[in-house]
C-alpha cells in the first residue's frame, strides 16, 4: 500500500483492523497481509509469536492440528480411530504432555499456570497476558542468572503488559497484588516495586506511569452500572449524563498541569475529578448535586476524606464554576 490518499474523495488513509480504510468516505482501499508468525526468536524484540507453541502455556512436542483437547481423533485419512485405540493414544498424548512440560522446565510451567490463574481472576484480555508471557520468557531466557523471585518477575511483567495498553486495561497496582494473594502468594506492592527498580537498573525495563485518563472510562462504567446510582438518576438520559461527566472530566484535567499532579494517586485523582465534574456541571445547570463524596467513594472503593483532599487541590486552580460554593447541597 503506497498511496495515503483515497481515490474517491482524496481523503486520509489509515490503517483499521487489516484493511486501508479512507477516514471520510470509508471506502476500503486495500487489504493488509502480513507474513506468516516466525518460530519465537528471543534475540529479535519483534518477534512475538510462533507456530506450534503458545506463549501462556509450556506445550508439548509438536503442535495440536485440531480445537485443543479435542475429543476426536481421526488417522491420515481422517477417518475415526476404533475406541479402543482411540484410549491409548490419548493415554499417551497425555503422558508425553506432562512430560514434555516438566522436563527442564518446571519453573516455566509453574509460573506460566500462574499466569493464567491471574489472567482469569482479573479478566484479562488475551493479548495482555501472551504479551506478559513475552515478556517473561525473554527475561528468563537472556538474564536467568539475575532473577531470583520468578512469582514477582511475572507479576512486573504482567504490570507492564497492563500499562502498555492504558486505558483498555486500567487495573490498579493493588488489584494485581490481590490477585497474587488470593492464590496464596505473598506479593505485595513493595516487592514489585523493589523487582521493577532492579529490571530498570540491570535490564532497562521501565514500568510506565499511570494517567488518571486511563482510569476514567472504567470508573464511569461502575458508576453507571451501580443499581443505586440508577435509580436515583432515573429522572435523567443516563447516556447523555455520563457523556457530559466524561467530557467535563477530560477537561478538567487538560487544564491541571502535571507537577501539580505528582505524588497523588491516580485512581484516586481521577475518581476526585468525577465529583469535581459532577459539581461543576450542577453548578452550570443550577440543580442539586446528585453524586455525593460519599456514594462516589464507596462505589469505586476510595477512601472518601482522600476524595475531600484531591477536590480542594482542584479547586486551587478556579476550574470550576462560579458560584458552586453557594450550592445548598454540598456534601457533609
């Protein structure tokens, strides 16, 4: 694809889900197609993935030419194997693939199953684990003698995979940690800090900074899904409420300047600049403040006198309305 315009209307061309579309008309110009995946390469950083092995899992030898643990089993002629001999030759498959995976590579099987468990229990999309399993086994594989905690490694590695995504994954340092720990694993804040700090000394792995930004459409989509903030915005258009609460969020931030944002957390920031959207649209509106410092941080799990502190900080700036001190209805 060497061309940028659309032959239509002359319109910008941009690449969407495999296909060169044109941004205006939408006509599709032309179709991508990329080369076929490469065996895992851990000397090339954008080498990804591989035919025959997953990246979240230790497989055995060979790959699977079927759904996996498929329950049909045909010969070269696809035609079916007698039950009989259909039970042995899953008894063996079975046995080759625990032996295949615990040869050599105990450690390897027993975090990537940790993986997985954490990847179910904070429902994370495929793409951010395989890319957490990337990331470990290039680590494993080019520094083996320099880790020394393989559990907090993964959960670094599972931290950067979820920051490089930024708002599609807005999980917090906390929840991750939880997760650790509900499997019995005693990871905690501290010690991914202490792993990330010896990977951006000895490796160069630099965990990204999260913005408040990426925590507001998740914190939206609680509040709007919570039973009693439906009912008491029933008198409301619920889509055109949340629309407004989000773009008066995003502005509000836009006009705080970073410094002013250091050494205060995220989350709690972005759930503080909720309230201040809320109160300043009231304010615009001349009504009754109908999200309270209380029902806020208690629904998204924020500490509320945290909310009372990072809402007087805003108010610093004079963002916010004139006159919403005068509202009646201002939170006890």
């Amino acid at each position: 694809m060497t061309e940028s315009v659309c032959p239509e209307c002359g319109g910008h061309v941009v690449l969407t889900t495999g296909e060169y579309v044109c941004s205006l008309c939408g006509l599709v110009v032309d179709q991508l197609f990329q080369e076929p995946l490469e065996a895992l390469d851990n000397n090339n950083s954008k080498s990804r993935g591989a035919l025959g092995e997953r990246l979240h899992i230790v497989d055995g030898l060979g790959s699977y030419i079927d759904y996996y643990n498929s329950r049909k089993l045909s010969d070269l002629k696809l035609k079916k194997i007698s039950e009989k001999r259909r039970t042995q030759l899953r008894r063996l498959k079975n046995a080759q693939n625990i032996y295949a995976r615990y040869t050599r590579r105990q450690t390897e099987y027993r975090i990537l199953r940790i993986l997985n468990q954490i990847s179910s229990i904070l429902n994370l999309p495929p793409y951010v684990r395989d890319n957490a399993a990337y990331l470990y086994k290039k680590i494993k594989n080019r520094y083996q003698a320099k880790i020394v905690n393989h559990v907090s490694l993964i959960a670094v590695c599972i931290i950067l995979s979820i920051r490089e995504q930024k708002h599609v994954a807005p999980l917090t340092l906390t929840e991750v940690c939880a997760a650790f720990q509900k499997l019995g694993h005693r990871v905690n804040e501290r010690l991914i800090t202490r792993t990330a700090l010896k990977l951006r000394i000895n490796l160069g792995y630099t965990l990204k900074v999260r913005k408040s930004e990426d925590y507001l459409t998740r914190m939206i989509s609680t509040l709007s899904n919570n039973p009693f903030i439906k009912a008491k915005l029933s008198h409301q258009t619920p889509d055109s409420y949340w629309h407004r609460i989000h773009l008066k969020a995003l502005e509000l931030l836009n006009k705080i300047p970073k410094v002013e944002r250091g050494g205060r957390n995220p989350y709690v920031f972005a759930a503080s600049i909720i309230y201040a959207a809320e109160r300043s649209i009231a304010c615009e509106e001349k009504r009754p403040v109908l999200l309270t410092q209380k029902e806020i941080a208690s629904i998204l799990g924020v500490a509320e006198y945290s909310i009372r502190d990072h809402y007087q900080h805003i108010n610093k700036f004079n963002l916010l309305a004139q006159g919403e001190g005068d509202n009646r209805l201002e939170d006890k």
